[in-house]
C-alpha cells in the first residue's frame, strides 16, 4: 500500500436487514482526495448470492434502517460541507425524501415499533452560538464563563454550549405530491409551511447530553442515557432514563444504579420486543464513580417493571462487550466481544446462556437479526470492510456478501499478518503480530504501539501496517499488559506503573520476534505510536538507546500538565499515573527528556482536546534545546483523530511525512533516504549526546 492508495479503503457500516431477511443495506464510505471529504453511498446486498449494487446516488449516505414492517428505508445523508440529516425512502425504492434540517445535524435515531415515527438526537445550540444569529462568527460570540470540569470534548469543541437533546417525529407519506416550496403572494400566505420538513418535537431539554434515544417495545416510552444525578460533573456514572413519549413533562424515571455500592456508567439501553425484558451494557466504576481504567463493559438485564432486579450476564474479568451497541432478538441480544485482537459476535439470552456465533480472525463491526437470519459487517486481514452472513453451527466460517476490497487487494496488495506469541522478560506471554515486507532482507523493524493504553491491536486490515511494510519494513505490533481484550487483569496492571510492565512487554515481543526472524536487522530498529503509544516510545527511547529513530504522535507527554489541559485530563491522569506528584514524575517521559538521545519526530494536530498540542510543543522544544534531531509536523484543523478520520490529504500528507522521516533515517531500496536527508544524518551524527543527569 501506498498514500496514493488511501481512496481503495472502503469501510462498511452497521448492516441493517430487511424483515424478510432476503436482503441487507449497507453504507460504504471511503476517502475521496478530489472532495478531500469521506464519500458513500447504501448498498443493496442480496441474500441469496445476487450482486451487491449501489442504492442511493448522495454525496455521503451512511446509517440505513429498514422500519420494523420492512416498508421504510431511513438513513443519514450529508452533502458536502453539510451536516446529517434524515432521510427517508421507500424501501422498494424510489426518490430519498429530507426529514430534517437541524443545524448542527442529526446523529443517532431509531424507529418506533409501529413504524410510523422516529426517535432520534441532535444537539440543540445555545442562541447567539454556531450560526444561531447571522453574522455573529466563531470570532464574535460572547465569552464563556465556565464553572464545570467538563465542558470540552476532542472532535466536539465546547459541549455545555450544545448539548445533546432526545426528538421525536412522524414519518411523511412517502407517496404523497412532493413539496413545492411557496413564493411570491403563496410564501406570504404560507410562511409555516416553508420547508416542507415534518415537525421534529424536542422531547428532553437537560443541561447535560442525551444520548442513544430509543423507544419501548410499546412504543409509549422512551429510553435513554444521561448523566443526570448530583455530582455528575465529577464522576463519570452514566444511568439509563425513560420518559413518556407524548411529552407529558414528568421527571424521567432513572432505571440504573438504584441499588447501593458499585455504580455503573450504564448505556445503550433496549428492551425485547415482548417487552419482557430491559437490557443494557455497563462498566462497574467502584463506589468513587471514576474508577474507569480496564473495565470491561457487561451485559445487564432487568425483568419489566423491576428495574431494581437487574442482574448481570456477563463476567467482566473474561468479557469486554465494549464493540457496540446491543442488537435485540426475540429471546435474545447479540453483542460484541473484544477478545485477544478480535472482535466476536455473542447472542445471550435472559438466563445468561452465552453462544458464540462469529469468532476467528475477524473484527465484527455491526450485525443484524431477522427471521432467523444474522448478517454481520466485520474487516479481517484481507478487508477494509465487508458484509457477511452467519452460519450459528460454525464460528469460525462465515458466508461472504460483498467484497468491497476487491480492488485494494488488486492495486495496493495485502501483505500477510502473522499472529505470534513471545515471552516478556518474566515470562508473561505477550500477543501481537508481524507484517513482513517482500524480499531477502535484512529488513529494518518498526516496533509499533498502540493508544489507549485500554485497547487493542486486532485481526483488522490495519493501514499502516501495509503501508510501511510495503515501503520495506517488517512492522511489529503486540498487545502489551494495559491492553484491551485479555481480561481486566491485564489491563489494570499498569495502574500508578505507566511504563514500568508495559515496556518490559513491548521489548520482549520485539525481541521474541528478532529471534524468530533471522531476516530482521536487529541494528536497525525504529519505534512509533499514538497518543498512549506516544507516551510509551517516548518513555522507550528516554530508557532503551537501540532504536535508531523514533515518532512521538499525539502524545500523552507530561501528566502534570495534562490534567489542566486535556478534555479528559481532570480524571485520566490520576487514574493511570496516581495523585503523588513524585511518583508521577517517575511515569513521565517529559520528566526525563534529558535522557533522549534518539532523534524523533513530533506530530500532532492543532486542535487535539484529548492529548492537548501544548504536550507535543514542550516535548519538542526540550528536544530541540538539547540539541536532539527533531522535528514537528503541526496538521491544523484536525484533531486527536487524525490517523482515523482526519481529512484525506491530511492522512495522506501524514503517510508522506512518516516515510519520508524513515527514508531519512532507516532507508530501504522501497523507500530510499534523499541526498538532502542523508546530508542531515550525517550532520545529527556530529553533534554529541547530551548527557543523563
């Protein structure tokens, strides 16, 4: 692979089914560098082994839902520049009807049982904000006078401004005559009917946001999840919520946490279609309510009109349901497990009996049920993104729908990853992947870490691993303790010892994997990674002088500084690194900066909130006055998001510079180093090594 190769990824969306299970739709999006924009469209995927076609003809279509009597198509469309907003069709086809025209969008919604209405949130901005009041820009707003801990958020900007509210409306008669919008003398006469848009009634108005709207099996009620207790502004418990659904203004019933002792941040609430049951995932944050690092999130379930008997389905030690939302069956959910890089497809019913219904190789993305048929979206070594149906006798098989990869596999080539296991150095067995390029070797190795630390490299078709192995590097990527996927043991064993387990476990897999290679160059070693991967290469390179060059990304740097400056900082800091500021100082790279002697490349974006620009720029600085070779590439108007979601020539610009900084340093006949790079090498080598305090 290569950056020019980045509009070949197509990524697939939640697939939604139709009633009588004989087709699916899906969203496939990928990057457009002539919009510079993520553009897609739905795709019809027949059951029956028929090929999959092209839908709907928007700029960006994405989120389809067939209604529950299977008449109506509703998704998402945004047109360029724009914001979401609904759309219904018939599900036979025909001409895409505008629902809504919100102005900051529309970003979750469901149907009703009946399939006359939808649910659905958007955020509802305070007047004289984001375009209330013409000409009053960004620029000219009122200032904020802020008294909360959160009130920012990486992605979002500032939140309390914004929040996220719970609307209700009816569906049209998609058959009616199409509205002709009034003029003249008609538009005087008519100024009510100017839009032609079906009402959209608010239903919540709380100063905090609303999120994951969906209806009662009834349909009478809404469920929902918020943080509306005393003191939700220092902890993070989040409670599921119902209201009635004409809107008869009673306090919302709050459905979680109602016992004493543990409390939940509880979400994604749905009952089963007899409405026997009020299923829901949560993570037990101990009685503090903040106690958030690797806790797995379970599934719980409460009788009808006894939320106070709810009991959990799922051990947290063993199982993450953190993959998404719950999918409701009759009798049944299906929810996603994190498990050792993968991502499984788990049906549960109300007694706790758990089945396995997709495992293996693969990350499951989305799934849906009807009629006794599961079709899942999911990507593996081999696909960005594709859709699948389930064989419930047969885990590890699943039947392919689509290949929408098709042509990433053709043009860019899809390079082998090969699990392996290797031993830290006591003995704890670390699991990861290698990605080696074409050739004899020696190769030089990228030792890649992931962020989080909470989360995971998987069975996924990963990007950068293809592109820098195709650019003559073996990649090298594991799962150290702080990762997702292995129990919460795992992950919770680097709490207060940031970079004590967690290094020793990413040196021994590299090691393990330089022995078991005789193909790797062991002289010529590189390290990267993001966010809590920056923190760890920086903590590396300040502790283990083998690795030629390095690339901090979006780091978590200084944790002192963080807790001031992050959206996320108030709580994250404490949690992982403790409250003594001197024993933080021992889990910090900025702290020990005067031990690099690694050249490194800084990169971050402007407007990261969650690991703040100030962090790469003090890092940086440091660097550069202790005459270490450095660098920092500044992406403006992206955020902590950039490798994933940032704009198309940004990710490729990204690419770009990555190779370029390797080129330079760990040059391969693939990606040979420049004269002018060379030149600066030889330049870096002259200058002594700043000496450990």
């Amino acid at each position: 692979m290569k950056p020019s190769d980045l509009p070949l990824l197509n990524s697939v969306s939640e697939p939604t089914l139709h009633p009588d299970a004989s087709r699916a739709v899906v969203s496939v999006q990928r990057p457009d560098f002539t919009a510079d924009a993520y553009v897609g469209q739905l795709w019809n995927i027949p059951l029956d082994g028929g090929a999959p076609s092209r839908l709907t003809r928007g700029f960006s279509d994405t989120a389809p839902q067939f209604s529950p009597d299977g008449s109506t198509l509703v998704f998402l469309r945004s047109q360029a520049g724009g914001r979401p907003q609904l759309f219904a069709m018939p599900a036979a086809g025909g001409e895409p009807v505008q629902l809504t025209d919100r102005l900051l969008g529309v970003s979750w919604f469901r149907f009703a049982p009946d399939s006359k209405r939808l649910v659905f949130s958007s955020r509802e901005p305070e007047q004289g904000r984001y375009g209330t009041v013409d000409g009053v820009s960004p620029g000219a707003e009122d200032p904020r006078l802020i008294t909360t801990l959160k009130y920012r958020m990486n992605g979002l900007g500032y939140s309390g401004d914004k929040h996220a509210q719970a609307f209700v409306l009816d569906l049209p008669d998609l058959g009616a005559e199409p509205f002709i919008r009034p003029v003249g003398r008609a538009a005087a006469d008519n100024a009510s009917a100017a839009d032609g848009l079906p009402e959209a009634r608010q239903l919540t108005r709380y100063g905090t946001d609303v999120q994951n709207p969906v209806f009662s099996a009834d349909g009478t009620r809404i469920l929902f999840t918020a943080a509306l207790h005393e003191g939700a502004d220092s902890d993070l418990v989040t409670d599921v919520y119902e209201v009635s659904v004409d809107g008869s203004g009673e306090e919302p019933r709050r459905l979680t946490n109602l016992a004493g002792g543990s409390r939940l941040g509880a979400g994604y609430p749905v009952e089963s279609p007899d409405g026997a049951w009020l299923y829901y995932l949560a993570q037990d944050l101990s009685d503090t309510g903040r106690d958030f690092v690797a806790r797995n999130t379970a599934l719980y379930a409460a009788p009808a009109g006894n939320a106070a008997g709810a009991v959990r389905l799922t051990d947290p030690e063993t199982v993450d349901l953190a993959g998404g939302a719950i999918v409701p069956e009759h009798g049944s959910v299906l929810v996603f497990n994190l498990h050792r890089g993968s991502a499984q497809l788990l049906r549960v019913d109300a007694a706790g009996t758990i089945d396995t219904l997709v495992a293996g190789p693969h990350v499951v993305t989305g799934a849906a049920s009807a009629a006794g048929t599961v079709v899942v979206s999911f990507t593996d070594p081999g696909t960005a993104g594709d859709v699948a149906a389930v064989d419930s006798g047969a885990p590890e098989s699943i039947r392919l729908l689509s290949d929408f990869s098709a042509d990433f596999r053709a043009c860019a080539g899809v390079l082998e990853l090969r699990e392996e296991t290797h031993p830290s150095a006591d003995g704890y067995p670390v699991h990861g992947w290698v990605v080696l390029p074409e050739g004899e070797g020696p190769h030089p190795v990228l030792l890649n870490i992931h962020g989080g630390p909470f989360s995971q490299y998987g069975w996924g078709l990963f990007d950068e691993a293809q592109a820098y192995a195709a650019a003559g590097y073996a990649v090298v990527m594991c799962n150290p303790r702080g990762s997702s996927g292995y129990g919460q043991q795992h992950g919770r064993s680097i709490r207060a010892a940031m970079g004590t387990l967690d290094l020793q476990d990413v040196l021994g897999f590299l090691e393990g994997v330089l022995a078991a290679h005789p193909g790797l160059d062991a002289g010529r070693l590189g390290v990267m990674g993001g966010s809590y991967g920056g923190y760890l290469t920086a903590w590396t390179i300040a502790q283990d002088h083998r690795f030629t060059s390095a690339i901090v990304e979006r780091g978590f740097l200084d944790p002192l500084s963080f807790i001031g400056s992050s959206d996320i900082g108030w709580f994250f800091a404490e949690a992982y690194t403790g409250s003594d500021p001197e024993h933080v100082l021992t889990q910090s790279p900025f702290a020990q900066v005067d031990k690099v002697r690694t050249p490194v490349l800084v990169i971050h974006s402007e407007e990261d909130l969650r690991c703040p620009v100030e962090q790469a720029q003090r890092y940086y600085t440091a660097l550069k006055l202790r005459n270490v070779p450095t660098e920092l590439l500044l992406f403006p108007g992206e955020n902590h998001e950039l490798s994933r979601t940032g704009t198309p020539w940004h990710r490729r610009q990204r690419f770009e510079h990555i190779l370029r900084w390797w080129a330079r340093w760990l040059p391969t006949s693939q990606n040979p180093a420049t004269e002018e790079a060379g030149e600066a090498e030889r330049a870096a080598e002259r200058v002594p090594a700043p000496q450990a305090p």
